[in-house]
C-alpha cells in the first residue's frame, strides 16, 4: 500500500489530470490516459525471498498501452518499453530486448505461475497440452517470466485469472522485443483474463491452436 501511495502521489504531481488505476486504491480520474499500477506482482514470491516479483507501472490511452515497467528492486533491473522498443536496464547498462524469433514449439521454454491459477478446468487441461509438448516447463514465474521472455530465455507464458493491472504494463515489454500477447480471443488482454504470450506470431498461434481444440471439446 505504500508503494502505490507514494506512485500515486508522484504521478499525480508530475502528470495532473491523468487518471489512475492501481491493485489497492482502485480507480480515480476519467481521463482516456490511464497509470496502471501493480505495487508488488508475486505477492507470494515477495513473502517467500524468490525474486520473481516487480513493481508494475504501464500508462494506457484508451485501449492502447502505450509503455510500460516491471522494475526488480532487488536484482536492479528495469525492464522498459514505449510503442517502438523495448529495454533492459541494469548494472550493465542498456540492452534492447529479442525475443526468440525463431522459436518452435518442441523447443520452447514455457512459464506459469502456478497451472492451478485458470478459470475452468478446460483451460487448465489446454495449458498441460501446450505445455507437454514444450521442451520445458517451469512455474512461479510471475511477472518475471515475462520479462524472461521479451529478453529470450523463455518462450511461453501461459496463465489464467489475471487482473489489467497484472498484465497490461507488460504488454508493451511484450510487443517491443518482437513478441505477441492476447487473450483467448485474439485480442491485446487489457482486461486480464487467460492470456497466451509468446516469443513470435507462429509460437502463438500453434499454442492458441491446441488451447482452442480443448475449450471446443
């Protein structure tokens, strides 16, 4: 809560009359140009020392979001990304993010926070049949996995039940770095939802594909 509140505090003096969505105060402002705020995505990774959590910040402008940060305090990491590029910020400097091109699905890395997380069964069976045929699957990524995968180590991420504020200001790291995430209907998830992110547009539609076959059975 202290986060957001001093978010809140900061963006509302630099940028008046922007309206503000955050996870613990809601909403307030009527302005198209909309901060959306995840003080601590990964909660549970927070509590229990895993550094898969971040501090989400993304601004949108209707239904199109135009950048946005997941920032790791403890790593000292940012990923950053406007409507053209997408970055890492760390020690290092600068890095623009790739995401793997070239990936297929027999060789892909696939994420989720947790394959309980979806809101039917069906989804959840479609995620085990994406998932089994992926080269590997890891879970308790949160919003890290994402990042992992606008910088290419991961290929997948597929997670159900999520808030706009969870997923909206990564889909800008997303797009930048080459990437494509939607929600079960094709579209960019600004509501949330069950999303499917992918490394390139053919990752993405052969794992839609085998999503839609079990939500059709």
């Amino acid at each position: 809560k202290k986060i957001e509140e001093k978010l809140r505090k900061e963006l509302s003096t630099q940028f008046p009359g922007y309206s503000i969505l955050g996870e613990e105060y809601g909403s307030e402002g009527d302005s198209n140009l909309r901060w959306i705020i995840d003080p601590i995505d990964g909660t549970r990774a927070f509590i229990s020392g895993v550094a898969s959590w971040g501090v989400l910040l993304g601004l949108t402008d209707g239904d199109t979001c135009l950048g946005g940060i997941m920032h790791q305090p403890f790593l000292k990491e940012s990923f950053v990304a406007d409507d053209q590029e997408a970055w890492l910020h760390n020690s290092d400097g600068a890095t623009q993010l790739q995401s793997r091109q070239y990936a297929i699905l027999e060789d892909a890395v696939i994420y989720c926070t947790h394959p309980y997380l979806f809101g039917s069964e069906k989804e959840r069976c479609g995620f085990q049949n994406i998932s089994a045929k992926c080269r590997m699957q890891r879970f308790g990524g949160d919003c890290y996995s994402y990042a992992l995968l606008a910088y290419g180590c991961v290929d997948l991420v597929v997670e159900g039940l999520l808030q706009s504020y969870d997923i909206v200001p990564l889909i800008p790291i997303i797009t930048q770095s080459g990437g494509i995430i939607t929600n079960l209907d094709g579209e960019p998830p600004m509501n949330g939802g069950t999303i499917i992110a992918a490394a390139n547009e053919s990752l993405h539609a052969h794992a839609m594909e085998i999503m839609q076959e079990e939500l059709n059975k």
